[in-house]
DNA sequence: TCCCGTCTTTGCGCCAACGCAAATAACAGA
DNA sequence: TCTGTTATTTGCGTTGGCGCAAAGACGGGA
C-alpha cells in the first residue's frame, strides 16, 4: 500500500470502502505537486482541470471580491480533498488554494476522478457525505457571520481551528500552523484590528497566549463559555 | 412517463441522464407528500429518515441559533432537492423546512435513495454538481455578508429571488411567491426595519415597487448596478 | 550583526445598522 | 361587517466595529 510523506492514504474519509486494488489504481493515476508557503497550487478563476488531495502540509482558500476584501473558506488539512471545482460543476475555481507552510497534494485529472467516482459508488457516497460537511460548515458560518458579535464568531474559529489542527504544549493546545491574526479576520469577517484587540484582551484574562502566527489556547472550556453562552 | 402536479420529471437536474425506466422505478418509491403554507416538511433537529424533492409550491430551510435568531439557508424551487442531512452525512436536519404557499414534495426514504445512488453513478455525479453550486452559494453569501454593506446584499438576494422565480407583470418583474420583509432579513443577516427602510428609498427612486409580501422589480438593471458597482 | 519586510498593537473619530417603540396597513376568518 | 392577527413603516437614541493612522515587535536574509 502506498504511504506517501509519512501519510496513511487509507485512513483518508474519501476513500473509506474503497478496495486496496481499486485504491492502488486510483492512487497510480495521480501525480504529485507541491507548492512552498506562500504559493498557490491554484488561483481564483483559473481553469478547473484537476481535484486535489493534500497529503501534507496546510493550505487556506481565499475568495477575493471585485472591491478587494478577501475571505477564507475554509483551512485544509493533510487527508482532505480541495479543488474539486469541475467535478462539482463549476468551470473554474472558486477561489485560490494558498500553501500556509510547504504543502503536497496528489492531483487527479477531473475527468479521470469522474470516472472512478461512476465506476466506484463507494468513492461517490463519500464524497456526497464530505460535500456535506462542507455544507453545513458553510451554512453554520453563514447564520454565525449573519446573527453573532465579533468576539463570539472569534472564539468559534479558534475552536474550530484547534479542533481542526491542535498541537499540545506544556501550557496548552496550540494552533498547529501559522495564523496571522488577518486569517483570523477574514475566516470571522472582521477586521484584523478588531482581531487583534479581542485576543489582546484574552490574553490579558489568561484564557490563550498569543504571538506572531501562533496561538496557544490556555483555556479551551472559557472559549467554548464564550462561544456558546455569550459570556 | 410520470406527471405530477403538471411537473415534468424528466427536467429535474438530479435525474438528468438517468434512463426511463430506471426513473420510473425510482418514482415507485416515493410517496407523496404535502404541507400547507405556514407548515413544516420537518424542524431543525428532527431524525433526518428521508429525502425530498419539491414538487409544486416554494419551501424555505431555516436555521434557528440558539438564542432565538434565524437565519434562511435556502429558498427550494420546484425541481429541487432538500432535506437530504441522512445521505449527506448528518442525522439530524441542520433547519426547519417551511412551506411559504401549499407545497407538494415526493419522499423517498434515505436508505432507499442511497442505494439509487450507488447503483446509478449519474444520479450520484448529478447529485455531486447540485451540491457543488449548494456549496458555491453559501460561500458566495458568505463572503457577501462578511464584507458588504447590507444595501447591496438586500439587492444581491433580490436579484437571486428573481432569478429563481420570476413572474413577469406588465410594470416589471415579480418574485413569483409571498416574500416577508423578515423573510428578506433573515437571508441577508439583516433586521426587517433596515431592509424596510432601503426598499422604501428604492421605491421611492422608482427601482421596484412592494406591497404585503410582494415585490415587483421595476428597474433590474440598477438593482445590478447597486449589487456590483456598490452605486 | 544590521536591515527590511511582515505582522501586531493601540488610539481615536465616526457611522451603518441595530434595538426599542409605536403607529399604521392589509388580510383572513367569524 | 367587524375583529384579531400578521406585516409594514418610520422615528430616535445607541453602539459595535470599521477606517485611518502610526508606532512598535519579530524574524529571516545578507
């Protein structure tokens, strides 16, 4: 079985199912790309050609609007499918995958992925129950950025991302990559003054500890106080 | 071939490409299903057991926060899928769906449409591209409410109503079905008294024209121009 | 070691939009 | 026709968070 940069393609969701042959196959017809931080392995409006998979590294998709402001989609951890445009339906990308640190991803031709997704109902299933996640992610976001104060939709995006990436320290749960306290701002649709301020003042009540793109969560459950109950 | 309530099947984008006898036995499985305006197909947390497809009437998805606030993820037009949580990887139905005027759904149940999908790959590439625009969308709102103005997204969402639903008047054009100031609210994370202040000022300047839960737009032209240029 | 680019912090004024309140207006059912 | 319920409009005070500005920090590369 293939084991690529330390990573267990089996264990990977969208492939849960799949057989071992039919995984080897699907696997052979991939090539791998990379993209060093602060790359893109594609960008906004680009021809959507292929889909990804990362298997290392971190990646952020950024929309940008006409006027300028920029918006993250969502954060990619290694195991996680991105840039799955065309198979989705769409022609082109809807926003840029930018490489937070150096970064892999197994590319597939979109239209051979079609073809393993027609030919393996499994491969299908999973990427309907993936999508899914996705959506309601989206959707949650969505009635967050739409009904709740800055400080609040701050506090769920730490959680998400801890949840997401969390690396244990002496002190706490740190962030496992880096995050500019503007990611912060343009995941919670802030501004990263704002941004700045509130983990200024959790710092100061003791509840994370912060410096440059790092984030360390001192106190998860007063987060989660924060996130849920508006305290 | 089957017709219910003067719906052609055959033109619904999930079955596109399926072959006739494939659908009419997916048809055999369905049950019919109606609620009158002001009632729910299902509520927010409920066990999401099937899946639907509207058939005749218009249904809004509704997701309540926990401290009372809603927020519309989706109006459904006839021919659309909805209430799908089961096969998209959820147990429960993340909203409510709420019949806006007497609306007619076919129900399969959720382990049936599974294994419609499994033994038919187009249904499932189909069902991959509806939930890719899905997708697309909510990022789309997201972006939108996280960093304009609510003027332009209160023109952005009646843009979208319309081109959803248009019904064309001898003044102009109309959304084709009852929609509240709070309806309009609840979509763009606004309050009703902001969207009824802006429609006012529109139709003051003779862009559109409203009553009781209708909306006739006058002047699409320089509802776009508000939604892009930020005029 | 120094320098320069990137990231972060903090202050201050302002305004878009909310929250509250109260007066219509329109429809549905008795 | 009357009445109760649901929608809509409009006023007014408040404020959360933005926009602008400027001054630190940190860290990588020469």
């Amino acid at each position: 079985m293939d084991n690529r940069g330390g990573f267990d393609l089996r264990r990977v969701l969208l492939f849960r199912g799949l057989n071992g042959c039919d995984l080897t196959a699907l696997l052979a017809k991939a090539r791998q790309e990379a993209a060093v931080r602060g790359s893109t392995f594609f960008n906004e409006c680009d021809d959507a050609l292929h889909c990804r998979l990362l298997v290392a590294g971190r990646i952020k998709l950024v929309q940008t609007s006409t006027d300028g402001n920029q918006v993250v989609t969502r954060f990619v951890a290694p195991g996680e499918m991105f840039g799955w445009a065309q198979v989705l339906g769409a022609s082109v990308y809807p926003g840029s995958a930018e490489a937070m640190v150096d970064s892999v991803a197994l590319t597939w031709d979109a239209a051979s992925m079609r073809s393993a997704l027609a030919a393996h109902p499994v491969l299908a299933l999973n990427a309907l129950e993936l999508l899914g996640a996705r959506l309601r992610e989206a959707q949650d976001r969505l009635r967050e950025v739409a009904t709740e104060r800055v400080e609040r939709r701050v506090a769920r995006a730490l959680l998400r991302l801890a949840r997401q990436s969390a690396r244990p320290t002496g002190e706490g749960v740190e962030i496992g990559f880096p995050v500019t306290r503007q990611d912060l701002a343009e995941t919670t649709g802030a501004t990263l003054h704002t941004v700045s301020r509130i983990l200024a003042a959790w710092e100061h009540s003791g509840i994370l500890a912060g410096s440059r793109q790092r984030i360390v969560l001192l106190h998860p459950g007063r987060l989660e106080t924060l996130a849920e109950d508006g305290g």
